[in-house]
C-alpha cells in the first residue's frame, strides 16, 4: 500500500478536513526494526524556494502526517528524510536554501533519533554570523495602509488593552514591538554578505516578560494563510535567535540585531508564538498537532505556541480568542 492509502487518508479521515501531500518529491512507508518509517525524498533544489511555500515546508508535512498517523495507528513512527541533489546557485535559491536547512537543523534536535536527515551541506552557517540590525523605529512608522497583517501588527503595537489582555490570558508581556529583522549575514552585513534572505526575513512581532527573562517572538498570520509553512518559518526565526544567545557548538554568539536581538540575548528562554484567526489542521486540531513533538525537544530553552484572535476589519484586530476555531 502507498504512502497515500497508509498515512494520508486515514489521517484525513481522523481529522475530518481534505489535507493532502505538496505535489513534490517521493513519500514512502516502510517497518525497520518493527517500526514503521515515513520517508520523503526531496531534490536540494526546492530548498531554494520560500519555506513558507507547500514545496519548501514539505518536510515539516512529513513531521505533521507523522504525527497524526501516530494518532491514529497508536504506532510511534521514524521520520527519515534525504536531501539529493546540489544546493542552486543562483543567489537568492541559495540563501533560501541556506535558510530551510537551518530550520532543519532545529527540527532535527527538536525530534532527536526520532528523525534521521541525509544530504545535509557541509556549512549550514556563515564562519562569522552576523543579523542585520532595524533601520528605523517600526513602532514610529505610519500605521496607514498595507494589507490585513500590516493592519493587526500596528493595531496590537498601539493598542496598550491588546498587550494587557494578552498578559492576562496567555503570558505577562510588556508590550508588543513591531518587526525584528533576522537576515543572516557572514562577518559583516553587506549586499555580497547575506547567508539567509535579508531583506523582508523579519518577525512581525516581538516582547518579553516583565523581568526580561523569557523573550516573545511572534509571527502574524491573518485570513487562512497560517499553513504548514508557518511552522519552518517560526522555528527558524526561534532557532536563530537561540544562537545569538548561546551561539553554535563551540563558537561565540552571533553578533550583531538590534534591540529585539539584545533583548533575546539577555533572556533566559524563548516563547515562539503563531498569532492567526485560524491554522491548517495538520498544524493544530482539536487542541493537538506536532507542536507537542517539537516542545518535548526543544524545551526548557525554548517553546512554541499557538493563539488565535479576531480581525476586526478597519482596526485590523478585533479581540483574543480562547481556543482555536
């Protein structure tokens, strides 16, 4: 039986919603060991592409569908994944590329010997990282115009009762600032010197607590565009910013930010956060998804979460919701 009949159909009957595969690279199922083991082969070059993209993120589907057939079959599967083929060359594939295997590399100490990864590139980092740093003060930026998530970001910057009630459900916070750039760079930020894509490669938002101890990263979704993608897309932003705290195995932090990177540097621990008025199934449903897999592995460090508010038309935000929709 296929990959299709296996994991995805049953999966899609637990979930009761029509989630299906990326049309990309090769899904298998087999037993090693008396285990079952979800494979994907995936050419290097569709690294290339944005993460947040169904090609780019179709090995955090791998993870999702792993997860949830696990739900269902009560069987604890292995995730293999192999990368063939070169990294692109073209400038921009590359630092894309650069990019998703970082995410990678966080998704492979999150899951441990659940997940083996083959076709890893030898330098998954610069020599001399370095983040480039905010060239104004995005929370004196005019709020006008912009689509639906430029609104609900400057709504929850400017609204002080958006920040209190958030600390009041979920987490004491101190406020909500916009836009923490997170470009990659290799010893000096440079137009020749970028390692993952800088320009536009930003979390919308970020906070910490009231001590300074736990720093809050938030991506900003709106309408139904918080799908799988966004679990790469949050999880790299997360795991760069644990190395400029802690840096990469026997090297110094990277250097560089500007005060969102200082602020995480100074922290003790990281809280990642999906902020959405909904989420793809395979992300979360009926309270569950993989986020549990990855916050087994990633924490005390480190932790992602999900919370989910109402757009409120011309004000951009509408109010906190409970639960998921």
């Amino acid at each position: 039986m296929s990959f299709e009949e296996q994991v995805v159909l049953p999966v899609r009957k637990h979930l009761r919603r029509s989630v299906r595969l990326p049309l990309v690279g090769r899904w298998d199922i087999g037993t090693e060991r008396g285990a079952p083991t979800l494979s994907l082969t995936l050419d290097a070059a569709v690294l290339g592409q944005n993460l947040q993209t169904n090609r780019a993120a179709a090995p955090f589907f791998l993870l999702c569908f792993a997860y949830w057939y696990e739900r269902v079959s009560g069987s604890s599967p292995r995730l293999r994944l192999e990368v063939v083929g070169d990294l692109p060359e073209r400038k921009l594939a590359l630092r894309h590329a650069r990019r998703a295997w970082i995410a990678l590399e966080a998704l492979q100490s999150a899951l441990g010997d659940r997940l083996e990864v083959i076709g890893a590139p030898a330098a998954r980092w610069p020599a001399r990282p370095v983040f480039n740093a905010p060239q104004i003060d995005r929370g004196e930026a005019d709020g006008r115009g912009g689509g639906r998530e430029h609104k609900v970001e400057v709504a929850l910057s400017r609204d002080a009762s958006a920040s209190s009630d958030f600390s009041s459900r979920f987490a004491p916070i101190t406020g909500f600032r916009r836009q923490l750039p997170l470009g990659l760079f290799d010893e000096t930020v440079s137009r020749e010197s970028h390692w993952t894509p800088g320009q536009g490669a930003q979390a919308d938002l970020w906070s910490t607590s009231p001590d300074g101890e736990l720093f809050h990263l938030f991506e900003l979704k709106v309408g139904g565009n918080a799908q799988v993608g966004v679990l790469p897309e949050l999880l790299v932003y997360a795991w760069l910013l644990q190395r400029a705290r802690s840096g990469l195995p026997g090297e110094a932090p990277a250097l560089g930010g500007g005060p969102g990177v200082e602020a995480a540097r100074r922290a003790k621990r990281t809280a990642a956060w999906i902020l959405a008025p909904g989420i793809h199934p395979l992300v979360l449903h009926g309270g569950r998804g993989p986020l549990e897999w990855l916050n087994e592995g990633l924490r005390p460090e480190l932790e992602l979460r999900a919370v989910f508010f109402r757009e409120g038309g011309e004000a951009g935000f509408g109010g906190w919701l409970p639960s998921a929709p």
